[in-house]
C-alpha cells in the first residue's frame, strides 16, 4: 500500500514562512508528477504547485512568486517552501502523486496550515 505522509504545517502569522514536507513510498517516485493541493473551509480543493517527473514546475496565480515546490528523489519527497504568508494562505494542504501512464493517483491525509496574529 503506497503511503503519502505530510509534515511540516502549522500557525505562522502573516508575512511569515512555512515549509512542508511530503514523504511517498513509492518505488517508480520519480516517474510521477507530484502536487500540492490546498482547500479552506467552505471552498473547493485547489491546485497550488506541481513539479512533473522532469522537473518543471508550475504554480498557482495566487502563490508564484512566495511558493517554491521541489523534491528529492533519492529521498522520495517533495517540498513547498511557502513565503510571505497571508491570511488567504489558510488552508489543509494535501501532497498528491499522479502519473497517466498507467493511471495512478495517491492522496496524503493533509496538514493544517494556519496564517493568523
């Protein structure tokens, strides 16, 4: 059963910084695209930040420019840096690893992150 754990969320005031972490078990982790997603309270689950298996990165309108996504393959894990925190950063963000072919898409339980004085 493959495992998808986050770590790293917490509450952080405004303008201040978080990284979150997000280990897979995974044998082929780097034949995978991998996401971080973001939902708030009442509100759809967005895309933040993917980077695919080669390594492009794309972001959210709201966060390019303060989020940075990354990953380690030898360590089976991709990161968000995430910078100048607002208050709308507010939210439990889920890792997800995906690929088409074949179709295979894996959900970590999410981590709290909180941006409030």
């Amino acid at each position: 059963q493959v495992q998808v754990v986050e770590s790293g969320g917490g509450l952080v005031q405004p303008g201040g910084s978080l990284r979150l972490s997000c280990a897979v078990s995974l044998l082929t982790f780097s034949q995978y695209a991998m996401n971080w997603y973001r939902q708030a309270p009442g509100k759809e689950r967005e895309l933040v930040a993917t980077i695919t298996n080669t390594g492009s990165t794309n972001y959210a309108d709201s966060v390019k420019g303060r989020f940075t996504i990354s990953k380690d393959n030898y360590k089976k894990s991709v990161y968000l840096e995430m910078n100048s925190l607002k208050p709308e950063d507010t939210a439990v963000y889920y890792c997800n690893a995906a690929r088409i072919d074949p179709l295979r898409t894996y959900w970590g339980q999410g981590t709290q992150v909180t941006v409030s004085s």
